[in-house]
C-alpha cells in the first residue's frame, strides 16, 4: 500500500471512530507535535505556566473530534502536519491572550483550569476514546438537522460534489455550511479554547 493510500486509509478510520487508528496517529504525529508545541511556547513565562503535553492533548482531541465530523480534507501527511502546527500555535496564542487579558502573573494554571472543555480533560486519561464519543454525540446531538445530514454523508465518504449533486446545492457553499455549524457548537463546548 502506498503512502498517500495508507494516510488516506488512517484517515478514513479515524472518521469512522477507530481507536486504533486513533492511537497509530498519536504514535506517529504526536513527537512532531509536541516539539512544535514546545518551540510555541517561547519565553520563561509560557514554559512555566503550561505544559506542552497538555497543549499537545488539547490539540489532539480537537482534531479528533472536527476529523470524526469530516471537517479537514488532508490529502497527505505534510498535510495533516500544517494543520497540528496552526492548531498548536492557536492554542498556545489563546492561552497566552487569555492569560494576559485574566491579569495572571506567575503563577502555575493548569490547562483544565483555563479552559471548561471537556475534551482536554478527558483527553489526559485512559477513557479518552470513550470521552471523545460522547463529546462527538453531543457535537451531533446540537448540529442543526440538515448539518447531520451532511455530517453523515462526509463520513460514509461521500465528495462535497456527490453531497451536493444530491442535495441540489453548490460543494464549497455545503462545506461552509457544515463547517460553521461545527465551528459554532465548538464554540459552545469550549473546544478551541
């Protein structure tokens, strides 16, 4: 099997919720991660009030939950790498910005206590697929009727342009459509915090 069909093929089972697909991404990706994440947090301040597994965590389990719900088109490893790099700086800038805009000085916050979502605390533990099922049930329970409908077509692996030969309606218009919708009860749920 080829690289690219490899890739592709770990990235079908994450959307379909493998958790061993899940766990072979977290062995290969998140070394590179965590080193990404370390280079991000520049100067004494940010090292000392975060760390970077649980940056790397939070990072994780939002690609987690917005690949289950078919949001990325990654067509390769270099790919998949790009997004965690923009994801990882977000992260550590939202975390700095809010830091600041909170007036906390010195001392150590831990990542649970800056952020309500319940996916960087379940992300540290052992029932962290399980945590992600529910968070991803949740995501689906609040999505708009016609979203889910998108949301089910993208992980039985159907192309935006077959979505929307179906649905009557324009490939980018429907993938905007799915992807505020996500965004908005992302949001809600504090996952990108």
């Amino acid at each position: 099997m080829t690289t690219d069909a490899s890739f592709a093929d770990l990235l079908r089972r994450i959307r379909a919720g493998d958790a061993a697909a899940a766990e072979e991404l977290v062995q290969r990706y998140e070394p590179v991660l965590r080193r990404m994440v370390h280079v991000r947090l520049v100067g004494d301040r940010l090292r000392r009030l975060f760390d970077s597994e649980d940056i790397c965590q939070s990072v994780l389990a939002s690609f987690f939950v917005r690949a289950a719900l078919g949001q990325y088109e990654l067509s390769e490893p270099d790919d998949l790498l790009k997004l965690l790099a923009i994801m990882a700086r977000n992260k550590v800038v939202n975390k700095a910005r809010r830091m600041d805009l909170n007036g906390q000085g010195g001392e150590r916050v831990s990542l649970a206590e800056l952020s309500n979502s319940a996916v960087t605390a379940a992300s540290a533990g052992p029932s962290r697929h399980a945590a992600l099922k529910d968070l991803l049930h949740e995501v689906r329970r609040r999505l708009p009727r016609e979203e889910n409908r998108l949301l089910d077509l993208r992980q039985q692996g159907v192309a935006w342009a077959d979505i929307a030969l179906e649905i009557g309606d324009n490939p980018d218009a429907l993938r905007k459509r799915l992807n505020r919708a996500v965004d908005l009860v992302a949001q809600e749920l504090g996952l990108d915090d």
